[in-house]
C-alpha cells in the first residue's frame, strides 16, 4: 500500500533563511508522481511543486526545489529565503500511475511552518 | 490556469439537516472529481472519488448513504451530506485534474466549513 510520511509536525525558521521539510513515500509502483502543497489557514490548497518518478533533475519552481532521492525514498521541499506569507502547513502527496487523470492523491500528516521575524 | 469552484464556502446548521455542496471545474472538464475530508490539524482524507457519468468510488469506511456524491456533467459534481449531525462538521474539499499529462496536478477548490449545531 502506498504511504507517504511526514515526520516534522512543526518547524520553525527565521525569515530569510532557507529551511528543508521532510517527505517520504513507500510504494511498489515505478510510475509515481509526487506534489506538495501549501495550506494557508484560509484552507485552499496551492500547488507548489512536482517531480515524476522518471524524472533525473530535480524539480525547481521559483524559491522552491525538491531533493528527490529515489534510491531513499525521499522528496524533500527546500525553500529558500522565506518570507512571513510562507507561514502555512504543507504537504506532501503522491499519485500513481502515468498519464491517469483519475489518480486519486495520497497525503502526508503535513507540516507547519513558521516563519519568525 | 485551471480553476475549480467550491459552494459555499461554510455552512452553519442545525442536526439533522441535509447539506449539498457543490465543486465546479471553471475552464476545463473534469471526468474525475475527488472530495476530502479534513479535520483541525490534520490532513486530507480522501473521501470518494467521483465519476462522469457512473456512480461514485468511496475510501473505505465512508458511508454512501451518509456522503451522496453526483458528477452529473463534467464540470460539475455535489456532495450531499445528509441528516447531518455535529460529528458530521469538517473541512470539506474537492479537487479536480484537467489532463492527463503526468506532471498537471489536482487543483482544488477552497473548500467548505460545514458546522452542524
């Protein structure tokens, strides 16, 4: 069965530092994709990131980069330089399956983050 | 980019009413719609999946009769909680993709608040 397991309830970092959240996922699938969100405490969701399973460069979006290590089973989000909107829990998700529109999302526990002054 | 709706966005009422909420796809058609569940603090649970067209796919432990799911058109599918009571209040939010490309992630709607007095 598919997991994906975040092990940081909580994390703190200081505004304009870069800070790494842990993610990582079990599954016997070679075809996967994995997503992180961000949840502000408004509740939408908002997509911030993916990297494919078959993919040999990490993924980068702006301040957001993921350390994808297949081998580990890892696919942690780094943000750098943050600022006080990056308050806000985040997850990490995984779909199965390649070019599935129906792939349903499985969720970690998420992390808060919180960025100090 | 893709837009998904969610109505309303927090419902106050009493036990033992009915509730529909509603998740739309803005500019795109989505065969598959998902809604979850989230409680304070914690993550998203996958609730059913809903198909075009075909009846609903529900996560274990899900009651069909308690969460009626419609996906009537393609840009539209309803969640009705019914004879709702006070264990019945969460976080409700649906998602939808709009393709089946790999790395095109679920985008979500806001979400609804539902509090049963």
């Amino acid at each position: 069965a598919q997991k994906i397991t975040q092990t940081q309830p909580g994390m703190f970092v200081q505004e304009k530092e870069a800070v790494t959240l842990d993610c990582t996922y079990d599954t016997s699938d070679q075809s996967y994709g994995l997503f992180w969100y961000k949840q502000p405490s408004s509740g939408e969701m908002i997509f911030l990131i993916y990297q494919g399973s078959y993919d040999e460069q990490n993924a980068t979006e702006g301040r957001y980069s993921l350390n994808f290590q297949k081998a580990r089973k890892s696919a942690n989000l780094v943000i750098s330089a943050s600022q006080l909107g990056d308050s806000a829990m985040y997850f990490c998700a995984m779909r199965e399956g390649r070019g599935n529109q129906g792939g349903k999302l499985i969720f970690g526990q998420g992390t808060e983050l919180s960025v100090k002054p | 980019g893709a837009v998904v709706s969610q109505h309303p966005s927090r419902v106050i009422c009493k036990s033992g009413t009915s509730v529909k909420i509603e998740c739309r796809s803005l500019d795109f058609q989505a065969t598959t719609m998902f809604w979850y569940r989230q409680f304070p603090k914690q993550s998203l649970m996958l609730m059913a999946t809903s198909n075009e067209g075909s009846k609903a796919t529900y996560e274990q432990g899900v009651e069909k009769d308690k969460f009626l799911i419609n996906h009537a058109s393609l840009t539209l599918s309803t969640l009705t909680v019914t004879s709702a009571h006070p264990e019945d209040s969460s976080f409700y939010i649906c998602s939808a993709s709009s393709t089946g490309r790999d790395n095109q992630p679920q985008h979500f709607g806001d979400g609804t608040r539902l509090s049963i007095l």
